[in-house]
C-alpha cells in the first residue's frame, strides 16, 4: 500500500482547522480520505463501448458524511464500486483510505476492503441461515479473530445497534430495519474508516428510513467515520454536509460546496 502523493487539499471542518491553526499558527490543508482525479470508466458491452465517467474528480475530507445523489444508471453505485476497491477504474487516479486501489490484487482487496471500508447495499444480503450475531461476526471470523471473541464482538455491535435483544433471531425473523440495522453492524464491525452506503434505506418505509439514517448519523459521529451515502431521498441527503450530484459522468455540488467537485 502506498501512501497518496500530496495534492490539492479540500477544507477541513471548521473544528479541524481550528485546531490546526492553533498547533501551527498557519492552516493546513489535510490529506483527503478519498481523492479522485481524472476517473475514467466505460464498459464493454455487445452493443459497444459505455463511457460512464470521462473525467470525474472528487476529494473527500476525513470525517464529511457526504451524500451523492443523481438520476438512476448515473453511476452512483459504479463510483461506490471503485472506491470500495470492487470494480476497477478504466483510467485515472483513486486513492480511498490512503491505498491506491487501482494497484491492489484480487486478494489485497479483499483485506482493504475488510480492513478500512464498512458497505451498506439496499439489500442486506445477510446469510440467512446464520443468526444475527453470527451475521454480524462473519467479518471478524475472516480476518482470523477466534469464534469466541467474534461472537463477543459482534454481540456489542448489535447493542450498539439497539438489537441486543435479536442475537439469536435469523434474518427472516427480523424486520426490515432491523435487518438493514444488523448490516450496519456487520459493516462496522471491523472498525472501517469509511462507510460507503447504496441506498441504505431505499427499501424501507419513510419512518423506518428515517430512524435507520439516524443511526447511520449517530455511528458516524461516534465512531470519527467518513461516510458517503448514495440516495435518492433529498431529504435525507440534505442532513449530510455536503451533498453532490452525479450527472452526465461529474459530480456537481448541489449543498454545502466546500470544494470544486467536477
Ligand atoms: N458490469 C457492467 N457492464 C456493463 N454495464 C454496466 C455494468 N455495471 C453497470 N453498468 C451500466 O452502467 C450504468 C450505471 O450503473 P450504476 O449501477 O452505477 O447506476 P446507478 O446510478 O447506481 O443507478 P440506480 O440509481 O438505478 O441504482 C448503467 O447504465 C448500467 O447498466
Ligand atoms: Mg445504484
């Protein structure tokens, strides 16, 4: 792995940068969490060549929940794919996490994935002949942690969910929120950096969606992750710091424009 050469920096939050201009005297500009430059990204298909991105650029500070939003087939869930290392960019510049993920092989993304990148996807894809808490310690048993520690681990991580009280129930016994609740924690589990979420709540009812968000927000702020959320539920994506918008193979910002993002 190797570290992201230095580049154009986008703003700190307001509390970072305070504290940089009280250790320093002079602001810095911090090293992004996510810096992409000139991503280009088409598919072969039998009909021909489909350019998604020509030139797409995006920097994201540590610590932003920034929500991408944009019309279906944009590309929303392709980036999230690229910058959580599970499909590769055509060309350009991605570093996510301080890696380079265009250079890692099949099995170190595996590791880069299980290591700094916490997905959420629509659907929750738990193992439906496991229990919850073994659902959620899955992660911790492929990077070796004992089954009994694992099981500990991921017993906290469904306090922290507000399920302690489901560990035994299978995915089929749980409703969808509490379903989509349980991947968070198996996302999380591992103490990723960033969490990347594909409409984490697009199958769920308004309430329901609002109180998963919730605690999307509340793992956020607890846990120092930086999180970038695809939705297409603007009121959701307007309680995020920065909200971008994917179109025609650019992200544009549409709220709280700390950077040029195209
Ligand atoms: N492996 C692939 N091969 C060829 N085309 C693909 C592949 N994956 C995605 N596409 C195409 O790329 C485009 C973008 O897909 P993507 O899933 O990223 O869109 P999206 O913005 O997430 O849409 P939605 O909001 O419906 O989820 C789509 O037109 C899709 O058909
Ligand atoms: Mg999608």
């Amino acid at each position: 792995m190797t570290n992201p050469p230095s580049a154009a920096a986008p703003q700190a939050s307001r509390s970072a940068r305070e504290t940089q201009l009280r250790a320093s005297g002079t602001p810095e500009k911090p090293t992004p969490i996510v810096r992409v430059e000139g991503l280009c990204k088409s598919y072969r298909t039998a009909r021909g060549e489909l350019l998604l991105f020509e030139d797409l650029n995006l920097e994201i500070a540590s610590g932003e929940m920034v929500a991408i939003v944009g019309q279906s087939g944009a590309g929303k869930s392709t980036l999230l794919h690229i910058l959580g290392a599970l499909d590769a960019p055509s060309a350009g510049t991605v570093y996510c996490a301080s890696t380079n993920v265009a250079s890692l092989s099949r099995r170190q993304a595996v590791a880069f994935r299980n290591r700094e990148i916490g997905y959420v996807w629509q659907f929750h894809y738990l193992l439906p002949e496991f229990t919850a808490e073994e659902n959620v310690a899955m992660p911790l048993l492929a990077r070796g942690m004992g089954k009994q520690e694992a099981l500990q681990t991921a017993s906290n991580w469904l306090r922290e969910v507000d399920l302690e009280d489901r560990g035994t129930h299978r995915p089929g016994e749980l409703s969808g929120g509490e379903q989509q609740r349980v991947a968070l924690a198996r996302a999380l589990v591992c103490n990723p950096r960033l969490l990347l979420a594909d409409e984490p709540t697009g199958d769920l009812d308004s309430m329901t969606a609002g109180r998963v968000f919730e605690l999307i927000e509340r793992l956020h702020a607890s846990h120092g992750l930086t999180s970038i959320l695809v939705t297409h539920n603007m009121e959701l994506a307007q309680r995020c710091t920065r909200t971008l918008r994917l179109a025609n193979g650019r992200l544009a910002a549409l709220t709280g424009a700390a950077q040029p993002t195209t």
